[in-house]
C-alpha cells in the first residue's frame, strides 16, 4: 500500500502509530524472565514489574553496526539503510556501498546485487573475514567491487546521501 514507496524506519513508526491507536501498550525493556506454560503466560521485565499475556510473541530482532559518523542519524532513511532486504527495493539503479568483511556484510552485497548497477563493499582490510563460500560467491559477482584497506569517514549530502568520503588506512 505505499504507492510512492517508503523505507524501513518510516513503516516501522507508522505501523507503531497505528498500534498504539488501537490500545496496545509498548514498553522499552528488557524481558529478565518469562513463563509460557498455562492459559496466561507471563513476563517479567528489568524493573520486576510483571505482565500477564495469553499470547506471547518473541522477536529478539538484531542489533545493527552505526559507524559512530556526524550525519549518520541524520541521514539514516535517507540514502542511510541498516537492512538491504528492508530497503534494497527503494536504490534500485542506483551504486550501493557496503561497509564490512565478514559474512552479514557479504550477504548484504549480493543480495543488493538485485537492485544495484554496482556495489562497493568497503573493508578496512586487504582481505575478507567472511566464510570461504561467501567470499568467492562475492568474487564472482560482477557488480561488487572492493575497497580495499578503506574505511568511511564522511557521509555527505543535505537532504540525501549522494556520496561517502574514505580514507586509505594503510
């Protein structure tokens, strides 16, 4: 239902809005202890309070990198992504770049080959740290290109991201 499109961040604080409309409660803790066993399951968060559920949904999710960079909060959802299945979609045509070296990185790359003209995958190495398998299937693929003993150190744009600035490591 979004015929323009949106990203990631965007959908997740809509769907929220939306959530909260209807009555449902969100509480920002951790879970310390859980009990699934009977009609009414129970969970008990980092304050000890204890709520009482008939269902349960557990979704641990994943934690993401940042790079720690000035505009980095500023542009994420807008050329910023930290989910290329989330937001692959909307840099269709466009040169993507992928920071890292180990197996998330890798699998990002290709799976941004999708959508992509060309992916630089950036690594502050001279080599990957991934598995063996993933390295060669990102070597063969022609749209990802290397940027070796490199790391990002600017994202810039004013509205977007339209470039990063590296640095040489070595």
């Amino acid at each position: 239902g979004f015929p323009e499109g949106i990203q990631g961040p965007e959908l997740m604080d809509g769907m929220r809005r939306q959530a909260e409309r209807f009555g449902a409660e969100f509480i920002t803790d951790d879970a310390t202890e859980v009990d699934l066993a009977g009609d009414v399951k129970t969970v008990t968060d980092g304050t000890g309070a204890v709520h009482e559920a008939r269902t349960v949904i557990i979704s641990t999710g994943s934690e993401y990198r940042k790079l720690g960079l000035a505009d980095e909060d500023r542009l994420s959802g807008h050329g910023v992504s930290y989910c290329a299945t989330c937001d692959g979609f909307f840099f269709r045509g466009k040169p993507i770049a992928v920071v890292g070296g180990g197996d998330a990185a890798l699998e990002e790359a290709l799976f941004l080959t999708r959508f992509a003209d060309s992916v630089t995958l950036i690594h502050r190495r001279d080599r990957l740290r991934g598995s063996e398998i993933m390295v060669e299937r990102a070597k063969k693929n022609p749209k990802i290109d290397f940027a070796w003993n490199s790391r990002v150190v600017a994202l810039n744009g004013q509205d977007a991201l339209t470039s990063v600035t590296l640095e040489d490591v070595v």
